[in-house]
C-alpha cells in the first residue's frame, strides 16, 4: 500500500472551472502536509502548505486537511491554462522518520481555454 | 535569496563513467536531500542529511551510489560506476527544521547515461 496517494489523472477543466485535487496518506503522526506544482521539465515548487485541521486560503488556492479521515485536498479556482502541471501532495513524516517528506504519484492537471 | 543551487543542469557520459553531482543548499537551512524522478517510479528520495550527517539513505538503490556532505553549504551525490537505467532527473532539496517546514527544491540535474 502507498503511503501518499493522489486521485488518478489526468484531470481536465475548462478555464475558469474549479480544479479538485485530493489526496490520501497513511502515516497517522504526520504533521505538515504539503502541494507542490511541478511544470513540465521544470522542479517542484511550493504552493501550499498546512499544519492543522480546516482550510487555507492563498488567492485562488484552498488547501484542505482532515487529519481523522488523514485526507488533504487542493482547490483551484478560477482555474487558468497557466495552472496546467502536475501537483504533488507530500506528507511529512513523523516519529524516527522526523525530517522526511513522502511524495504521491502526482496529479497532472490540464486547464483548456 | 539564492535559491538551492545544483550543478551540472545536464550531463551525458557513457557507462562505466563516475558520476558527480552537486548541491548548495538554501543558506540557514539544516537539512537536505537527494531525490530522484523518472516517468516510471516518480519522485524518489535517495538519501537526505541533517546538520551534514546522513539520517536515512535507505533510498539510495544500489552501492555505486554515495553521497556526503562534507560542510553545510556543499554535497555531492556520486555514481560510479554508471549505468543506463541511472538516466534520470536527480533533485536536491533543503529545509529548515525538516518536516515541518517545506522543502525548496534546485533546478535539478537531468543525467543521460549511454
């Protein structure tokens, strides 16, 4: 079993849709939980980070966590043909593996005018 | 700031080469790890140091792959000898206070073994 899984891709909206990423993890300790977006032959690059239970909001992006079903999502609004990448969900692991970052597959998302 | 600085951007060697790759991290920073990404297998972390001592390199797939850090604004990820399936994307990437602070990633090194 995977210990970080993304929704199965890719995924496609029209432009000005809202985009829903989500995200499951395994390890019941972890504490930070992260989205990363990764262009096409570029390096992942933060988006989103959070910490606790509920929503975060950064301009047209909404980070969710549920940390009792261990579920993270990423919301886009608005969504923008500049948002098409892949986003990566990464989990920071707790207890002796303190320091790590567990990555999912990734999620390429596709926004079409 | 600078950013998390990784060199060569490419490199392409025959096999049976060695291999060396290189990382400065963010200053401040005292972690930093060593990833790899290919289509098949994803995001794959290799090995990752805090406070320039290695923690986990548990990732690192076979012994022809080392890394050190021998000081806290220099590390090197070697392979030697190379082979083709080592072609791949290698990542570096440093954080403070491991993982309750994101990890800020280099441009990478994209290595073509032949």
């Amino acid at each position: 079993q995977k210990e970080v899984e993304q929704n199965s891709g890719p995924l496609s909206v029209p432009e000005g849709a809202i985009a829903s990423l989500n995200c499951t993890y395994s390890d019941r300790v972890s504490q930070s939980f992260f989205w990363y977006r990764q262009y096409s032959g570029k390096s992942p690059e933060l988006i989103m980070s959070i910490y606790s239970n509920g929503d975060k909001e950064d301009g047209r992006f909404t980070a969710q966590l549920n940390k009792a079903s261990q579920y993270v999502s990423l919301l886009i609004r608005d969504s923008q043909p500049s948002d098409s990448a892949t986003y990566l969900c990464a989990v920071g692991a707790g207890g002796t593996s303190y320091g790590k970052l567990t990555f999912g597959q990734g999620t390429i998302l596709t926004v079409h005018p | 700031d600078a950013g998390v600085i990784q060199s060569p951007r490419h490199e392409v060697t025959e096999m049976g080469q060695e291999v060396t790759l290189r990382c400065k991290p963010i200053s401040g920073h005292d972690y930093l790890f060593w990833y790899r990404q290919t289509m098949m297998r994803g995001l794959e972390l290799l090995i990752y140091f805090n406070n320039n001592v290695p923690i986990d390199d548990s990732g690192m797939p076979e012994d022809r792959f080392s890394a050190k850090m021998p000081n806290a604004s220099f590390s090197t990820l070697k392979i030697q000898p190379s082979e083709p399936r080592d072609s791949a994307v290698y990542f570096c990437a440093s954080s403070k206070r491991g993982g309750y602070q994101p990890q800020h990633f280099g441009d990478g090194t994209r290595l073509s073994i032949l």
